[in-house]
C-alpha cells in the first residue's frame, strides 16, 4: 500500500497504545514514520524497528520544549520534510473529580505541562514545516472528557477541552495547515489496563458495550487525514457514550 508514500509523520507518545496503532497504519500505507515517546525508549525503538528500514525513533518529552525542537529538527535532519504531525503523548492519574484536595498542584501543573503546553509548543515549531507540504496537518488524540464532564482527573478534562479548542483555532489560523482531532472515550491501552472498574461501566453504559480499542481510534485518525476537505473537526471515537452520559 502506497497511499502516504512519500509523506513523513511525527506520532508522539507511539510506543505502545493509540500512538503505536497509527504509526502502524501509517507506515503501512507507505508513510515514514518518526516513534516517539518520553521515557519508553526500549518499546519505542522496537516499534520502529518493527516498522522498517524508512521508520525511525526519537525520545523527547514533548513537555520540554528544547527537546520538542529537537525532534523536530531530527526529523528534517533525516527526512528533509514533515507532512503530519500526530499529537498523541498525554500524561493523567487518577484523581477523584469531587475530592479538590487530592488533585494538588504537581498533578495540575504536569497534566496541563504535557497535554497542552508541550503539545503547543510541538505544533507551533512544526507549523512552518507542514506548510511547505501539498498536504499539511495536524491531527490530536483528545477526549470525550473534553467534551462532557467526564475522566480522570478534573485537570485532565480541562486540559482536553483546552485542545479541542485549540483545534479549532489552528484549523482558522493556519490553513491551508488541515488541523482535527480524534475524541476517543475510554481506550483499552497499556495505561488503562488497571482500570477495570472505568471499562465494566462504560460496557454498561455506552451503546456499543465496550471501551474503545487502539485500531478504533486509528481508523478514525486516517478518516481525518485522508479527507482533504475536512479541518477544525473533533470526531468523538466513544461507541455511543456521549448519547447517554
């Protein structure tokens, strides 16, 4: 499959989880894919390996803005060019919305560090780069608890609600720059596997009965990346459970 010959993509947060299912699909339909992720350097170098010789992998925490830049410029060192960029690396803990104490200052600051302020600074340095592209985007991996009050932790539902906005924004600022998101609900991942309680009440809840998997959210993401008449979409990826809730 030949369909995203030619184009090179970042997917931060890719060595396991939604983050690994698009950069598979990409460099299945031919893209060069850059694997990223902060601290999983053994995962994320095997998923790259994994993924063939026109694949690669770089660590940066995408929460430091120096080593943002430099996955950047690692990238273009290699490639020459970026033609999509995946922001997918995101942070979250537990944290009971009605218990206001328990959410304390580090989870705050650090939820909004890595979901929003690093995922910013990524796409503003990637921005003049995705321009120089026939087809430039910008594709986000949010949340329903952006969108309804709902998740993990009150920070995070205000860290994605802020990068469903942002979406919006960008899409009006920076086209031809096409910018959208996918808002999955529950996914069953690596980081979630714990959370057992959270899957069996979206099973009896959502209309579809299950979390969402890694390739549910895939599939969306190539919907949103293949249709160049779409920019400034959030696409809820929840089987149903917005419906309800």
């Amino acid at each position: 499959m030949s369909e995203f010959a030619g184009r090179v993509v970042i997917v931060t947060g890719s060595s396991s989880g939604i983050g690994e299912a698009i950069a598979r699909r990409l460099a299945a339909l031919g893209a060069s894919v850059v694997v990223n992720s902060a601290t999983s350097v053994e995962a994320g170098s095997a998923v790259a390996a994994d993924l063939g010789p026109e694949a690669t992998y770089v660590q940066a925490d995408i929460a430091d803005k120096a080593a943002g830049q430099r996955l950047i410029d690692e990238t273009l060192a290699r490639y020459g060019r970026l033609d999509i960029l995946v922001n997918n690396a995101g942070w979250t803990t537990l944290v009971p919305q009605a218990d206001l104490d328990a959410l304390t200052d580090e989870i705050f600051l650090r939820t909004f560090q890595v979901n929003v302020t690093g995922t910013w600074m990524l796409t503003k340095a990637a921005m003049p780069h995705l321009k120089k592209s026939e087809d430039g985007n910008v594709l986000s991996v949010t949340s329903v608890a952006g969108v309804r009050p709902v998740g993990s932790s009150i920070a995070y539902s205000m860290s994605k609600a802020a990068l469903n906005h942002m979406t919006r924004l960008l899409a009006r600022a920076c086209a031809p720059v096409r910018v959208n998101a996918i808002a999955p609900g529950l996914v069953d991942t690596p980081w979630t596997r714990d959370w057992q309680a959270q899957h069996q009440g979206v099973k009896a809840m959502a209309p579809l009965h299950r979390s969402a998997t890694p390739d549910d959210c895939a599939e969306s993401a190539l919907a949103l990346l293949r249709n160049r008449y779409v920019t400034g979409q959030v696409f809820v990826v929840d089987g149903g459970l917005t419906l309800v809730i």
